[in-house]
C-alpha cells in the first residue's frame, strides 16, 4: 500500500489497427517512452485533448492493493470534495468491469466527505484497478471539440485527416507546445489550425495561391488568424523549433522526384525537429539532405501507405 504524492498520472489510450503505428509513435514523442498496453503511467502531464488517442487521465493520489485498503486511505487522509462524482472510464486489456466500478466507486464515495452531484460535480473523480493494483484520483477526460474541425468550409483533395494532422503536430512538437512550428507546403492548412488550436506559435506557407486563400478562410472559420502566407517554401528565411512537411506527390499534384528532394533539402534550413510524410520509401534523399531519421511509422489507409519518419 502506498501514498501517491499526487504528481503520476495514470493515461488511458486507444486506437483503430490502422493507427496503431502512428498513435505510439506520438506517445513516444509526447512521453518519451514506447508503450505495448492501452494505458501507462507517467510524471508527465499532457492535457488529454492535445491526442486523439487519449481517452482519460488520471491524475494519481492514492493507490493501494486492494479496495478496502484503499477505501482505509481515504479515511486516514479525510480526503474532501465538495460536489464530486465518479466517471466511469474503460481500459482495454485491463480495468474494472461496469458492477465492480459501481461498487468500488459506491465504497469510496461513501468515505469521501462532500456531497455527490451527478449533474453538475465541480470534481471529476477516477478508480480503476490495473494488474492487482488500485489507483484513485482525479479524472480529465478528453475533450473532442477538435472533431469540428473536419467540417472545413473549404476541402481539399490532397488533406491529411484531422486526426492525422493532430497527431502528427504532437510528435512534431514533442510535449510543450511553447514552440515554433511551421507547415511549409500547407496545402488547406489542416496541420496549421490543429496546431493554433493546441496554443502552438505556427504558421504555414502555401505555393498555390488560391489554396493558401482558402486555408486562411479556413482558420478564420474557426477564429484564427490569418496564419498561411502565399509563398515558395524555398524562400522561407524564418527559422523554427519544427517542421511538418507533408510533401506533394505526384498523385493529385504535379511533382517529381527532382522537386521534392529539393523541398526536402530547403526543409533542412528551415527548421530543427522535423516530420516528413511521403508515400514512397524516401530516406535515402532524407538522409542526403542532411537529416537523422530518429523514428518512424506508417498509417495504410485504402490503398495508400504513408511513411512519417521523425527527423532531427
Ligand atoms: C500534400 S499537399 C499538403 C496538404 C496539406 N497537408 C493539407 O492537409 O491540406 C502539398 C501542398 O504543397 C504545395 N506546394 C508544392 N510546392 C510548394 C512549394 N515549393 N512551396 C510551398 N508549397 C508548395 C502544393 O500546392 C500542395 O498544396
């Protein structure tokens, strides 16, 4: 039986098959470790609705052996909440089956002086048992306001999926998103309205000036600034924290090999941490350029496989 100072937080995380790669690709950028299980601890805190795959944190105050001992913990530390209520929350591969949470979260309750409110609780409470071991705290659950976002007014062929996007400015950015971030080739400006919606200083350049127009009506849709400049990534002078540079293909706009290694190789002047999305096996180029590929995956969907390296 132990005391939790309050500073582990227990994360819960899921994800389709198809994502699998990409969703630990960005715990490893955000945590700094590789996970197997759907749930980790860490001394971390990420807000939860930073990821798309995770689904609950728990910030840890008392963990015990047991239920009893746990509910003993609670009465020896008078813990108090005015208005609380427990939150139910599944862990794949582990957890509290839906009568066991009842029960577990009935007992505790019943120790905890303050009042349960199921409707309008100022505190979010958590319990759950993982490989023998019960884990008590306070509960943030992930807020999915960023799934408007895939109602753009305009869309564009060539996008990355909201989710891919999010993502992909996690594993960019790393755990702060005190940094600087930029989207050189940002076509409808799927990445820069992620990033702006995380509190990211970022900004995108597009080569097509009709498209950048409409990633700016975009951003502005959801209360952004004007944050894409009509540009030739090539003459970006500005440097950065980071770069995602998801590189046009030839398959819905006109490029070459030729050109895209040249965009790879400006990449390198432009920013310190970067990603790099293609659909081809590039890392010969990449490395040429001048990268290190410090950790990869890959998302299949349909009939594409894109490759996301993360390079320094
Ligand atoms: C694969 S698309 C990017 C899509 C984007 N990630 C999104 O979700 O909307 C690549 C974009 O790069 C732009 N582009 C091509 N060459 C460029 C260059 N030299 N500088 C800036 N943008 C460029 C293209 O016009 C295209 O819109």
């Amino acid at each position: 039986m132990s005391e939790a100072p309050g500073t582990e937080y227990l994360y819960v995380i899921n994800y389709p098959t198809f994502e699998r790669e990409l969703a630990l690709l960005e715990i490893r950028s955000l945590f700094g470790m590789h996970i197997e299980k759907k749930y980790f601890y860490s001394d971390r805190h990420i807000p939860p609705s930073r990821s798309v795959f995770i689904k609950a944190c728990i910030s840890i105050l008392y963990r015990a052996g047991s239920l009893d001992d746990l509910v003993d913990l609670l009465v020896q530390n008078r813990v108090r909440y005015e208005q609380f209520k427990f939150v139910r929350f599944s862990v794949v591969g582990g957890g509290l089956g839906y009568r066991e949470w009842l029960h577990s979260a009935a007992a505790l309750g019943a120790v905890i002086q303050g009042e349960v409110d199921m409707y309008t609780a100022e505190h979010l409470l958590g319990v759950t048992c993982l490989e023998g071991q019960w884990v008590f705290g306070v509960y943030e659950s992930c807020d999915s306001s960023w799934t408007a976002h895939d109602l753009k007014p305009h869309t564009y062929s060539n996008a990355l999926s909201v989710r891919t996007a999010r993502s992909l400015v996690n594993i960019a950015v790393g755990p702060s998103v005190d940094t600087s971030l930029v989207d050189p080739c940002c076509g409808i400006g799927t990445v820069v309205i992620e990033a702006a919606s995380m509190g990211i200083d970022v900004k995108g350049y597009e080569l097509n000036w009709s498209i950048a127009d409409k990633a700016n009506k975009n951003l502005i849709y959801f209360g952004f600034d004007r944050l894409v400049t009509k540009q030739d990534m090539h003459e970006i002078t500005e440097t950065f924290q980071a770069a995602i540079l998801d590189l046009p293909y030839g398959i819905f706009t006109h490029s070459t090999p030729q050109k895209q290694q040249a965009l790879i190789r400006s990449l390198r002047h432009i920013a310190v941490r970067c990603v790099i999305i293609t659909f081809e096996d590039m890392d010969e180029i990449i490395e040429d350029a001048g990268f290190t590929i410090i950790d990869r995956a890959t998302v299949n969907k349909g009939q594409f496989t894109r490759i996301i390296r993360l390079c320094e």
